[in-house]
C-alpha cells in the first residue's frame, strides 16, 4: 500500500515527528511526507497524492489540518478517493480524541499505516463539508483566550452559574430552523451540528453521536430569561432530553438555518458568516482508519 503523510507544516520541526516517521520506515513501511507552506497546500498536496496513486493519506496536524484533507477527498470521485488516517497535533485534537486515537505520534502512525478503514459520513455545509462539528452563534467565536467559565458553560456536564450568566449577555440570533422539511421560529445564543461529539477543547456536545450512523447531531440553546436559569442548567445536565424548553436536540439527514442577520459559524477551525447554512449528510462518504473498538462508530 502506497501511503503519504500530509503533515501540516508548523509541526514539521519537531523530533517526535521525525523520529515516529523515520521508526515506521525502519519498520519497514515507505512512508512518503509531504509538508505545507501556506494556504491552499494541502488541497493541491491531496490532489497530488491521487494522481500518483497513494491509497491511503495521513492527515497530520490537528482538527483544521484533517477537515481540510477530508474537504479536498470530498471534491474527487468517491471511487478515488484514498484512505484516511489521522496524526494528531493540534492543540486540541476534538475530533482524535473522541475516535480514541492515541496522540503518541509513533503510536499514531502505527494505527495510520497499518490499522483497518472504516467507512464514515461527511457533513456537506452550503459548498463546504466538514468531518466534526460546525458551531453558530457565540460558540463560533470560543477562542483559546476566551473565559473558562465560557468554555465550561459549552462542555459536558461543567456548567457553571458563571457561564450561564455571561450566555445572557449575548445577544441571540432570531431565524427558522428547517428540519425534514418541518419549520421552526428559533432564537439561537448557540448551535452545533454534529458529526462528531467534541468541540473546544474536549467539550462533549453531542454525546450520543456517531460518524457511521447516516445521521447529523443538531444542538441549540435557545435564548432564555434569567429567572430560568434553574430550567437550562437542567436541560443541559440531561443529554437523553431529546427537546427541552430551551435546549433543543436533533437527529436528522438535513436541516437548513436561515435568518436576516448573518451568523458566525466555524466549521471544524474553518470560519464563515451566512444568513442561510444548509447541512446534510454523505454517508459513508470516506473510507477512515479507526481503532478497532472506536467509540464513535456504531456497529450492528
């Protein structure tokens, strides 16, 4: 099997890389590099690694680096497209993470070269895709500088009265939320849609999503007044609520948002502004090397 690392360039100094390339050649694997410069690399780096035949890519880098080489497959033939593994090396590797990758790059590369592919779903976003998480509202402008209290306020289980009350401040996006073609009057401070289960560091979302199941997650916190701040903590502890009086939940194979006012969204690292977004699902669109019990794929 002819196999290529895409390794995003800012991580192409570091030893531990260097060393887990260079044991996995030794071991007897040819594994080709390549390395990006600047914008727009990586699609031509992808295009490069079909036409010259490699069977399975290597995204190396964090969540960005792996939307962007599933975003560049997405625009080949399915019947083209190569394998995907993933080299974890962003600063929080969501998407790694909750596909239990282990980050020791060595360990990585084993699974990378040598582990099964599975088939998963792709999320197609207006002309974009993306393979975890898009997030609207004031979760699209989450930063490593932001609060943590915030960032709590996103997460799994740690919210914080803090959290919820800086949300308030926010002012919430008015619009429609179009879902299997039933329309909704929404006033979003924050909405996911999940392909995936992580955001922001480690934030669980979306806990019972999977990347196998043909369905996307849809999340949202509605605007809500203070005197019901007891209710939303409560909706948001309680992820098997399917459709609370606040936090709405969703499984669904597409869903349009439209609104007046445009909305920030980050796709996977990726930033956008629209007043109309349109998401459905590709099943089974790329062929993605997993560990053997990952937790993100629902088997039969």
């Amino acid at each position: 099997m002819k196999v290529r690392l895409l390794l995003n360039g800012k991580k192409a100094a570091l030893e531990t890389i260097r060393d887990a390339v260079y044991a996995i050649r030794q071991q007897g694997t040819d594994l080709e590099v390549r390395v990006t410069w600047e914008g727009g690399d990586m699609a031509r780096l992808v295009d490069e690694a079909i036409q010259q035949g490699c069977q399975r890519i290597i995204a190396g880098g964090g969540d960005g680096t792996v939307n962007e080489v599933a975003s560049a497959l997405m625009h080949h033939p399915i019947e083209q497209r190569p394998q995907l593994a993933i080299l974890p090396l962003g600063t929080a590797n969501d998407f790694a993470t909750a596909c239990e990758i282990d980050p020791e790059p060595l360990a990585a590369l084993k699974l990378a070269v040598s582990g099964k592919a599975y088939a998963i779903d792709i999320i197609k976003a207006n002309e974009h895709y993306f393979v975890n998480m898009a997030t609207g509202g004031f979760g699209a402008q989450v930063t490593a500088t932001t609060p943590v209290q915030l960032k709590n306020f996103l997460g799994g289980g740690a919210y914080t009265l803090t959290g919820l009350v800086q949300a308030l401040n926010f002012q919430p996006f008015p619009g429609n939320v179009i879902i299997e073609d039933q329309a909704y009057s929404s006033s979003i401070l924050f909405g996911a849609v999940c392909n995936g289960r992580m955001a922001g560091g480690g934030q669980e979302l979306a806990k019972h999503a999977y990347i196998n199941d043909g369905l996307i997650d849809l999340v949202s916190l509605q605007a809500f007044p203070a005197h019901e701040l007891s209710t939303v903590v409560a909706e948001l502890l309680d992820d098997n609520i399917e459709s609370g009086q606040f936090v709405k939940r969703h499984k669904t194979t597409h869903a349009v948002w439209q609104s007046e006012q445009a909305m920030p969204i980050n796709l996977d690292g990726e930033p956008i502004s629209t007043t109309e977004l349109s998401v459905s699902v590709k099943p089974g669109a790329i062929d993605m090397v997993l560990p053997q019990h990952c937790p993100m794929l629902l088997t039969s």
